[in-house]
C-alpha cells in the first residue's frame, strides 16, 4: 500500500527502531510508547485490520503470536508480564489500518494501553 506508513516502515522507506524483522513479520518500537517496552508487531504484507484476515492467514496470525513471545523474552517483560493489544476499528481506536499487536510491558500497565 502505496500510503501505508507501516508498510513503507517495514520496506525500509520510513524510519523505525526495527527490532525483528523475517519473511513474514516486522517488529519496532512504537514511536509513541506508553510502557518501557512498547514494539508493535505487523504482518509484512498488508492487512488492514483483523476484519479483513481469511482462513489463509492463520499461520502468519500465529506467528505473530510467537514472535511476540520472542521479543518479550529478548525485552527481559516474560516473567514480569506484558499484554498483547489488537485494536480493531473506530471504537477500539484504531488509527493505522495496517494489523498490528502491540507489546507492552516493563511496567505495570494500565487500563485501557500501557
Ligand atoms: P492503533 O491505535 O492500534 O492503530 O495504534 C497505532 C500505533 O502506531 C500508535 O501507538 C502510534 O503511536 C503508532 N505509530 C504511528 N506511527 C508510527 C511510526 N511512524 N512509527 C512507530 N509507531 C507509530
């Protein structure tokens, strides 16, 4: 997507703190974070939202999932804890329709984010 600020972060087109990166998923810290620990995890091919994912998407979904774990492990949040966020749509606020997890943690984090 050509306006996709996620997907000219994950080509390399805009910056980014990128912490992973593999064929199917990017992970970077989120430019506003609301924790110690703040990494957004995006599929690299654009989904805008979880509304728009098929059956086909459910090992990319997974790995979403996985490489979270990952990256909690790596942040040293594993054992503290951290919470994994998917808003989805207006009244989640949503802003960038682009699907992406957020990890959080580092801190006790509150309600709603961070
Ligand atoms: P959401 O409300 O779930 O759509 O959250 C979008 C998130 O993307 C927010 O936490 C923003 O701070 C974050 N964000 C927006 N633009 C960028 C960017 N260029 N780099 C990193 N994070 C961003």
């Amino acid at each position: 997507m050509l306006d996709c600020i996620f997907c000219k972060i994950i080509t390399g087109q805009s910056p980014s703190q990128m912490v992973f990166q593999d064929e199917q998923v990017s992970a970077f810290r989120d430019i506003h974070p609301v924790a110690p620990t703040h990494i957004l995890i995006v599929p690299n091919k654009h989904i805008a939202s979880i509304n728009d994912l098929t059956p086909a998407d459910e090992p990319l979904v997974g790995h979403l999932f996985t490489v979270a774990r990952q990256l909690a492990v790596q942040e040293g949040i594993e054992k503290t804890g951290y919470r994994l966020i998917i808003n989805t749509g207006s009244h989640a606020g949503q802003m960038v329709f682009h699907l992406h997890l957020h990890l959080i943690g580092g801190q006790r984090v509150r309600y709603p984010m961070g």
